[in-house]
C-alpha cells in the first residue's frame, strides 16, 4: 500500500511539474509513460490552483477591496501555469482560423508566434474570465466557482484524449504527446471523481445543468476539432480548458441567485 502511494505522489508531482510553474523536487522520477499516467491527476492541479488562488484572494482582499483583487488573481493564475492553457487558446484560433488545410493548420499552431485571431481570442478570454470572476466575488461565490471549475475544466479537457486520436503525424517531438493515448477505465473514473467532487457543495439541478452543460461543450469541441485536424493536439486540450472554465463561471452565476447555494466558507461555519 505504502508503494502504491509513494508511486501516485510521483505522478502527482510529475503532473505539477508539467502542468504548472511550481518547484518540484529534482528527484522526481520521469518517463514518458510515468508522464502519460500522471493526466489523471490533472484535476487535482485544479484543486491546488484553486486553493492557492483562494488564500491568495483572502489574504489581498481586506486591504485592496474585490477589483483589484481579482486583477492579480487572474494574473497570478497566468503565472502559476505559465499562461499554458491560454497558449493553446490563441494557437488554437491561430490555426483553425489562419488556414484551409490540416497540414497549415497544424503548422500554425506549431508557431511560436501569435496572430490576430490568437490575440483576440486572448484579450476576450481574459475580459470575459476577469468579469465574471468579478461578479462571483461580488456574489460572494468566487472560491465556491474557483473549486468547481478548476478541476472540473481540466478533466473535461484531458477526456478529448479518450476519443479523439492525436492529430501531429510527423516525428517532431511534443510536450503533450505522452498524454495521447486513452486512459485505463480506472485511472478515467478517479478523472471523473476528482474532477466533479466540488459539484456535491451544489444542489443537485444546478450541478446536473453544470455537468451536462460542460459534456455538450465537450461533444461539439470534439467534433469542431475532428473537422479542422482530424483529432486534437496540446493546444487543443489548452482551448478546451479554457473554454469549459468559462462556461462554469457563467452557469454558477445562474446558480448563485438560488439561497440554497453555499460557498464553501459558509458550508463550514454552519
């Protein structure tokens, strides 16, 4: 039991190492299979996001009001990742927009280079997650919104690798592709389970909206992405994260009039 652990706390780190900007000990032990593994841990770097971001938010509000406080959330949050899920955002809507074949496609979003669609899709993002970050603050939801779409946007985003195959055919390496094949039914239920817990602090209609919400989204990015390369890559995973924590955001907004909701700062001190 005690190997059992000491081996999922290495592909835990593996995934921090991979899908953040936190320090991880040198010692972790890495191989393309240990990393491919590690995807079903992706949610949990939600939650430590999500926990992260929350201290952080509670310890700047009293002193700087809600705003501003949003504000450096939202640019802590581009640090802790390295801006990675928004990278293949503006990839992404470089590629699919700025070409008419696979193959251009995939060159573009192979560049390192951001375009016009990728800088308005960027900027848009970036308003549109500010705002409603702010209005959930201001609601008095903004941590209970943080815990449900941070992890659930992330597993929702790593199930397209169950489906779709990846798209880059040639012997060019990439960061993502150890994450291409599909995860053992075990490893996608602990996926599943890790992703939605946070839903349980809703009522039961507004997380089945919530989650079937975010599986149509799924279904019509698969098949958006299927038309345009055949099947998905990296920053396709990236454009999908950030798509469905949009999504979450404005659905909690909805949820959030009803009285029977509670932030998980009120749950405890009742």
């Amino acid at each position: 039991m005690n190997r059992f652990f000491t081996y999922q706390l290495n592909l835990f780190l593996l995934a921090v190492s991979f899908f953040t900007r936190l320090p991880v000990h040198q010692d972790v032990n890495y191989s393309s299979q240990k990393l491919h593994q590690a995807g079903r841990h992706f949610a949990l770097i939600g939650w430590l996001l999500a926990a992260i971001l929350s201290g952080f938010y509670l310890l700047v509000i009293p002193y700087i009001g809600i705003a501003p406080s949003i504000c450096l959330l939202v640019i802590l949050s581009l640090l802790l990742t390295g801006a990675l899920h928004e990278d293949g955002l503006a990839d992404t809507c470089d590629g699919f927009w700025g070409a008419h074949t696979q193959t251009g496609k995939l060159s573009i979003m192979k560049d390192s280079q951001i375009g016009t669609y990728g800088t308005c899709a960027l900027i848009t993002m970036l308003l549109t997650k500010t705002v409603l970050l702010y209005t959930l603050a201001v609601n008095g939801h903004l941590i209970l919104g943080l815990f449900i779409a941070y992890p659930l946007s992330r597993g929702l985003a790593l199930s397209h690798t169950q489906h779709l195959g990846y798209a880059r055919t040639s012997a060019g390496y990439s960061k993502s592709q150890s994450l291409a094949s599909a995860m053992q039914p075990t490893a996608l239920l602990w996926l599943f389970i890790s992703s939605s817990a946070a839903l349980l602090w809703l009522p039961f209609t507004d997380a089945l909206m919530i989650v079937l919400a975010g599986l149509s989204l799924r279904y019509v990015m698969k098949c958006w992405f299927k038309v345009h390369i055949g099947g998905y890559t990296g920053d396709c995973l990236g454009f999908a994260q950030q798509v469905q924590e949009l999504l979450i955001y404005l659905l909690l907004l909805v949820s959030v009039h009803d009285d029977s909701v509670l932030s998980p700062l009120e749950a405890i001190s009742l």
